[in-house]
C-alpha cells in the first residue's frame, strides 16, 4: 500500500514481534517504519516512511511523514538516503576449495558493510568449479550459516556441459540463477573456455529456462598485432599489459557471438534467452556492435564495472598490480565514454567483478603486471566509488537504484528484490551521499585481505549507516548483527512449463 500524506493510516498495524532468528538483527523489531526525507522510490526522491513487516515492506508513505507515522517504532534517519539495497551480480566469493582468497562470511560481511543487499556469486575461484548440480550442493552446504546478505549462485557452461542439454538441465533444475561462460582462458583450471558452438547450443537450452548467460567477452583475435607479440616490454609498467590485451579481444568475443545474439531475437532459435556480457571495458567498436545487437532485437545486456568508472590507464603506477584486472582498465577518453553509455541506457547495470586471490598471488613486491592474479578487490566500496566518480557527470540517486539494484535484480530473476515497493523483500541501504571519508589503514574493511585493494588510500564520499536484509537490521554504525542470517538464493522451475 502507498500512501499520500493526506490519507489515514488504516494501514498502520504496528504490531512489534521478534525476528525469526536470535541475532540476526541489531534491531530487536519485526515491525517497524524506517524514514528520511530521501527515500528512492516510486521514481522519485523525497520524504517518505517506509513500513517493514515480517522481512517485507508493507507500506509507503510519501510527504511529510512525522505529521501521520504516529506509532512506534519509527528509525528517522533525517536526510539521509534510503535506497533499494544493492544486488551484486557479479561477484567471487571461492568458498569452498579457496577460502583463503575469500570466504562467504567475509565477502558477505564486507558486502553488508557496503550496502549491498544481495550478491550472486560465480562459478569459478572456488573449487571444484560450480558446474554440475554436485559441485553447486558443495557451494551450498558451504554457505550455510555464513551469509550476512542474500546469496544466489551462477552456474558455468564450460565444453563438458555445453552440449549436453540433460547436463545443463540437472544444472538449472539444481536451482542455479543462470550460467557463465568465458571466451578466453579463465585462468582456473577447471573452468575451460566454451567457443561460439558451446554458447550458441547452451542458449537453447537457457531459453527454455528464461535465465540468462553471462559471458566473459574477450577472445584471442586471430591476428594478434606486433605489440602484442613484443616480449621485451617492461613487465612493471602498465602499459605493457594494456598491449597485451588490447580492446580488440572484446572486439573479437563479441564478433564471434553474432549469431548467438540473432539467436535470441523473436523468432530466433534461442528466443526467450538471454545474453549478459559482464564487465565490459572498450567503450569503443565493442560497445557499437553491442549496441547494434540490440537495436536489431537481440536480448542482450551489459554491464560495466566501478573500476572502469573511476580509474584510467594513466593513472596506474608502475608496479601496482592491484589494478591488474581483465579486461584491463583503459585510458581516460573510454572511462568518459563508458559513462556518458552508462547515463545514456547503452550499459545496463553495474557490477562489483569482486575477484581477490591471496596478496602472494598478486606479486606486489615483483610488481610484475603480466604475471600477478587479475582480479580487483572492491565488494565493500562500490556504492561510495560509484558515487565520488559519478558525481562529476551527474547521476542521480534514481540512475544508481536502477543500475545497482533494479536491473541486476531482472537478470538474476529476482521479482521481490530491487525496489522499494510494498510486497517487495526490505532489502534497503541507508547511507550519506555527503559524508567524505579517507580509505586509510585505520578504516574497518571486511574483505578478508584489505591490502590488495585498489581503492585504498582514496578518499569518497558516501557512507553507508545501516543495511537491512529482508527485515533484519545486518549492519549499522559499523557493526554487524550477531547471526549470520542471509539466505542462499536457488532458483525454481523451467521456464518451458509455464
Ligand atoms: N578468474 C577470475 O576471477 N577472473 C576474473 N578476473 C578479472 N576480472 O580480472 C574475471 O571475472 O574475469
Ligand atoms: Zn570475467
Ligand atoms: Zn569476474
């Protein structure tokens, strides 16, 4: 129920009952009303109170609120902003088999701390590999009583599964909320790169299912230019690397799936299915052939990530590979473009790409870019990044619930998440766009190895208070609840049968 300031509050039943679980929530209320004078939702931004019931929102009311909230308990967070939590579609959490990279309870505790509300984790990092409906129980029984957020779980079309549709659908039916896939070597040995063939016959299979497949797109190019080839570069500087892996390899992927992408047009062999490119960085020629596929009618959508928002090329020093990522981050003029795409609807959504490895791995000290682990460390800090960087090309609060919540929560099949919106999960972030902060060493981050973060020693703006996952308060004030009470995510039935 929604209601303006004017209306009676018949549909105030404040009714205080304790949570399902014991401390799964720093707020010992099961029925509550949150406010602030910038709550997003409704495709606005103003005063508002927001009534939880039992894990959902039950009512929003918009205007002057202090004038009808008339019963307790009420949290007024002043001008503070109240915003759909974030949905991380996007990230490694290696549990089980590489805990030592990062763990469910770490990334899911650095996840509350930053806003994010529910996360999806892929399929590779950890070990074995999420790819059958064996390895997806391991992913499960190792989550449990772990999760500060809501927890769901990509799949992996790799060349075992790929054409093998009874493989795929024990997969799907297992409750996985879609697949992954890379078009070039993942770096994780059992995770192998699937080609045109594999994506093209899994999609069928996806189609019957409605849930997408998400593709690492970059592929070697058959001609690889001389720079590429020239092993004499100094393996310290970035630049070297940028050499290496060079937009052409996006270029390349996304060449290599046209077909794929016809196939999901109406009456495509594929229709119904979906193709997601993740973390796309060339803002350039990839970006046009993308934008082509779907202006002809491909289901096809992008997503971009905050380090290619907020760093560029000539900006990383020599040595530093916790910048080291692929694809790698690109000069100044392509971060310009991806967000002038990312305001202009172009890119769909952002992601976190949240892929640490243990600070060995990364080579600090060698601070050699060609051999270190690729993969930035950012779970905690994405809303605040997103923020700072944005600012200067102004976003709006409305621009960020839709890229950080509204959109990753449609791919991810997600209908009760994502908004602000009566019947919907209270997945809610509260934070203060104003407040400025320096990312230095006495700053609490929960990822389980800060050091190897990009975004340390930067200042932002942007804070978060206090994270409520369906109901529960997790985190607030820098404290997270005493129970671990996130839910893993599966999903149910086949799309064919309904
Ligand atoms: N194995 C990985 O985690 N790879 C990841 N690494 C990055 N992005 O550098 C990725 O998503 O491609
Ligand atoms: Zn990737
Ligand atoms: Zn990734």
């Amino acid at each position: 129920m929604v209601a303006e300031t004017d209306g009676c509050l018949l549909f105030l039943r404040a009714r205080v009952q304790s949570l399902g679980g014991e401390g799964c929530s720093l707020l010992p209320h099961g029925h509550f009303w949150i406010a602030s004078q910038r709550v997003v939702a409704l495709g606005r931004v103003g005063p508002a109170a927001v009534e939880v019931k039992e894990g959902l929102i039950n009512a929003i009311a918009v205007g002057d609120y202090r004038s009808f909230v008339l019963r307790r308990p009420l949290v007024d967070y002043g001008d503070a902003v109240i915003m759909p939590g974030l949905i991380d579609v996007h990230a490694h959490l290696d549990e089980p088999g590489r805990a030592e990279w990062e763990g469910f309870s770490t990334g899911t505790r650095a996840a509350a701390a930053g806003g994010i509300t529910t996360l999806v984790d892929m399929p590779l990092n950890s070990f074995p590999s999420t790819v059958c409906e064996e390895t997806l129980k391991l992913k499960v029984d190792a989550a449990r009583d772990k999760l500060y957020v809501d927890v769901g779980f990509w799949g992996g079309l790799v060349p075992e599964n790929a054409l093998n549709p009874r493989k795929l659908e024990s997969l799907l039916n297992a409750g996985v909320l879609g697949l992954k896939s890379f078009m070039c070597p993942s770096g994780i040995n059992d995770f192998p790169m699937t080609n045109s063939t594999h994506i093209e016959e899994g999609l069928v299979t996806l189609a019957k299912y409605k849930r997408p497949l998400l593709i690492h797109a970059e592929r070697i190019p058959d001609v690889v230019s001389d720079e590429e080839l020239d092993g004499e570069l100094d393996p310290r500087s970035y630049a070297t690397y940028l050499k290496s892996r060079t937009p052409a390899w996006e270029e390349s992927a996304v060449r290599d799936l046209k077909r794929a992408m016809k196939d999901t047009e109406v009456g495509g062999r594929s229709e119904g299915a979906h193709l997601h490119i993740v973390h796309l960085s060339d803002s350039k020629t990839t970006l046009e052939l993308l934008k082509d596929a779907k202006h002809s009618g491909a289901k096809v959508t992008i997503e971009t990530c905050p380090h290619y928002l907020a760093f560029s090329a000539e900006e990383v020093p020599d040595g530093d590979t916790r910048f080291k990522c692929s694809p790698p981050i690109r000069d100044a003029a392509n971060k310009d473009n991806l967000w002038e795409a990312l305001l202009d609807g172009h890119i769909d959504m952002l992601s976190s790409d949240h892929s640490p490895s243990t600070p060995d791995l990364k080579l600090m000290e060698e601070g050699n870019f060609m051999k270190a682990w690729g993969g930035i460390s950012s779970l905690q800090f994405v809303l605040p990044v997103t923020w700072s960087h944005g600012k200067k090309y102004g976003i709006t609060l409305n621009q960020l619930a839709s890229w950080w919540s509204e959109k990753p929560a449609e791919l991810a099949g997600q209908k009760n998440k994502g908004s602000i919106l009566p019947g919907y999960h209270a997945d809610i972030v509260v934070w203060k766009p104003e407040a400025q902060f320096h990312l230095d060493d006495t700053h609490a981050v929960y990822h389980k190895h800060r050091n190897i973060s990009a975004y340390l020693g930067k200042e932002l703006s942007g804070k978060v208070l206090s994270t409520f996952v369906r109901g529960n308060l997790v985190f607030a004030e820098g404290k997270h609840a005493g129970a671990a009470c996130g839910a893993t995510i599966l999903a149910k039935g086949s799309g064919a049968k309904k």
